[in-house]
C-alpha cells in the first residue's frame, strides 16, 4: 500500500483534466496568436478558460492572465507594484512561502524598498494590532503581502479584516492564495484584493500553470518581454493544454467543493483524534483547530534517535508526507516557517500531512499502524 498526504506539495491530477489536456495536446495545436482557423481554435480555448476563472472569483475576464504557477504570479505582483504602482514598502509576515520572502529580502538588499515584519503570536496568527500600527507608521506607498493559507501549517488569514485594514491605511494588498483556491470560495467583488496568485498543482491540476489577478486598477507591466500575449501582460506562446487543464480542475474544485471538503474534514479530524489516543508528546503545530486550512496538519514530536528520520521512515513504510515544505533540490530542509515557531528549537521534529478528497480514513489506520513503531506510545 502506497499513502499520499503530500497534496499541499502538489495533488494528483483529476482523470477529467487529464482528458481535457489530452484533447488539447491531440487536436488543438495552432498558436493562439496565428489568425487563421486554426490558432483562433486555440484562442477560444484560452479565452473559454479565462472566463471560467473569473467566475470563480467574481472577476471580470480582463482580471486574469495566466502564468506558470505561483511563484511566477507572487514575483510578479511584488515587483509590479514596487516598478510601477510607486510602492516603497513592504509589509509581510516571516512565514510566507519563500516565493514571496526570498522575492523582498532581494529587493530590500537592492534598496528598492522597506521591508517591515508584522508580528504572529505562538500559533503564526497575525498580530492585527501590529500590522495597523506598521500601516499608521509610515505615510510611504505601501504593498501589504500576506498569504491566505499557510502551506506549511495551514494557518488561514482573516481576509475580510486584512482588505478592510488596507483599503482604510491606502495600501495595496497582495494575497498568496496558492493553497486556498478550491478549497474555499473567494469573491472578490466583496474582498478588496488587489493582486492574488493560483498554481493549478495545488488543485488537480497540472504543474506549471497558473495564474494572476490583477485588479483593473492596478496598471503594471509585464514581468517577462518578448510578445504581446496575456494583452500585453505576459509574454511567451501559451500553455494550451495547461490553461485548459487548469480551468477544468478549477471547474472541479467548485463543483465539488462541499463533498470534497467534508471527505477531508473527517479523514484530518479521525487523524487527530489517532494520534491524540495513541501517541504521547504530540503537538499540533499552528491554528490547527481554529481557522485552518483543512487540507494541512502539521504536527510535531521530540527528537530522538527514531524521529530524526521521521519522514524518512514513513516513505520507506510506505507513507509520503512532508518535513518542510518541498525543496526545489528534492533535499528535505528544515523548515523556516516551523523555525519561527519554534523559535529555532532543535527538540522538536516536524512532520505535515496533507489531504485531498482521495484520502481515506483506511489509509490513516494504515499510517497510525506505522507510526506506532516510531513514535512513543501512550501508557
Ligand atoms: C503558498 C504557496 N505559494 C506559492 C507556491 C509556489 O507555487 P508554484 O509551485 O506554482 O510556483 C507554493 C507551492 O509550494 C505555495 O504553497
């Protein structure tokens, strides 16, 4: 028996996307930038693609451009804003994704801007007294940038409160929506967000795909050059197969929302409840019974000689899960965003499961059965 609780890394694609690529990458190969028959077929399929985002979020079409994934999306929103928009400060949060946190302490070494810090609490809550006097503090052009789910902890934002808290202080407000798209609804005719990012790996869909919204009052210009493609705003010949996938995944997660979210729901509660009846010395990591991400868990348990290799020892049992999130050399590196929790403390070893509808409660008896012979049992 193979177990995958890994989908905040990425998801398994859903059958029907594969098909819909399929048919894509078969029959519909013109340039969507050829005028003839041929490249305007390819054409409606970006276009047909582009509205069923928008839907999603309430959007107009015009709101959307599709990119390569997430990071592509949050360096462009982030640099776009400083380039363009006249921002000269930054205020995030120290568990971000590195896409985000890597992208302003390069900008902020280059002296382009003023990266401020908002504080969290012990769970990586963000502290929203702190976060109104960073607003009040400078009269600078300011980019607040907070993601709405943790991919490590699966702490969720306030975005209500974080757009309200903007809109009142004149700051712009970026939100990392990676891993919340599809999994909750997002209307942003109500929300005022001014740029949010998709990657449709996180959702079913194929790896390399994502997307953008900018809001239409915000002009930047593209973060590549080189075509008029996007409407100007991302230049290369684009992924047909790969947009079109991304919005029947989309399409998907939507429809499917409620059951998914209940199948995942009792599969993360039965987890909980496991290793809390099993185990000693468990800890749950973030806010995990408050406002989750109900796709995450994150636990942590002391280091010993069989913990070390905790994640190690659960692929060889059989069970893919995370340490820290998924590193771009395939190395499992310790995680920033449980070094900020913890303090930096090396006493703890950090394990994240996370779910999609194909879990099952059968796979987490499987996993629990593993874990027995690793971690230390209750009395
Ligand atoms: C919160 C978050 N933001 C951004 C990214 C990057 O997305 P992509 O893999 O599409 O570049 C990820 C992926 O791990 C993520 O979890």
């Amino acid at each position: 028996m193979r177990v995958y609780l890994d989908n905040a890394a990425t998801t398994p694609l859903d059958k029907e996307v594969l098909e819909t690529m399929m048919i894509q990458l078969r029959d519909n190969y013109g340039n969507p930038s050829s005028i003839h028959a041929d490249g305007r077929r390819a054409r409606a399929v970006v276009e047909q693609a582009r509205k069923s985002v928008a839907n999603y979020f309430n959007s107009s079409v015009g709101e959307i451009f599709f990119t390569s994934g997430g990071t592509e999306s949050n360096n462009m929103a982030i640099k776009g804003a400083i380039r363009d928009l006249g921002v000269k400060r930054i205020i995030t949060s120290p568990i971000e994704h590195h896409c985000v946190i890597h992208t302003v302490e390069v900008l902020e070494k280059r002296n382009e801007i003023q990266l401020d810090y908002v504080k969290i609490d012990e769970r990586g809550r963000i502290d929203f007294e702190h976060l109104e006097d960073l607003l009040k503090a400078s009269a600078e052009k300011t980019l607040v940038s907070l993601m709405h789910a943790n991919n490590e902890v699966g702490n969720l934002l306030d975005l209500p409160r974080t757009s309200a808290l903007c809109k009142e202080h004149n700051a712009l407000f970026h939100c990392d929506t990676v891993q919340s798209i599809g999994k909750f609804p997002l209307d942003l005719d109500v929300l005022s967000i001014d740029f949010l990012s998709g990657s449709a790996h996180k959702f079913h869909g194929p790896k390399g795909t994502g997307f953008i919204y900018i809001n239409s009052d915000n002009a930047i210009k593209p973060l590549l050059d080189g075509g008029a493609q996007e409407r100007n705003m991302r230049a290369g010949t684009e992924n047909i197969a790969g947009i079109a996938g991304l919005a029947k995944a989309l399409e998907l997660a939507k429809e499917n929302m409620t059951e998914r979210r209940e199948q995942i729901e009792s599969v993360r509660a039965y987890l909980i409840d496991e290793l809390t009846k099993n185990f000693k010395d468990i800890t749950f990591n973030g806010d995990y019974d408050g406002e989750y991400l109900y796709t995450v868990l994150s636990i942590s348990v002391p280091a010993n000689s069989k913990t070390d290799l905790l994640v190690l020892s659960l692929d060889i049992s059989g069970i893919s899960a995370s340490g820290g999130s998924a590193c771009s050399s395939g190395v499992e590196k310790g995680s920033h965003v449980i070094g900020v929790l913890q303090n930096g403390s090396e006493d703890l070893k950090t394990v994240r499961f996370s779910f999609s509808h194909h879990n099952t409660k059968e796979e987490i008896d499987f996993l629990i059965e593993k874990l027995k012979g690793i971690l230390p049992l209750k009395g």
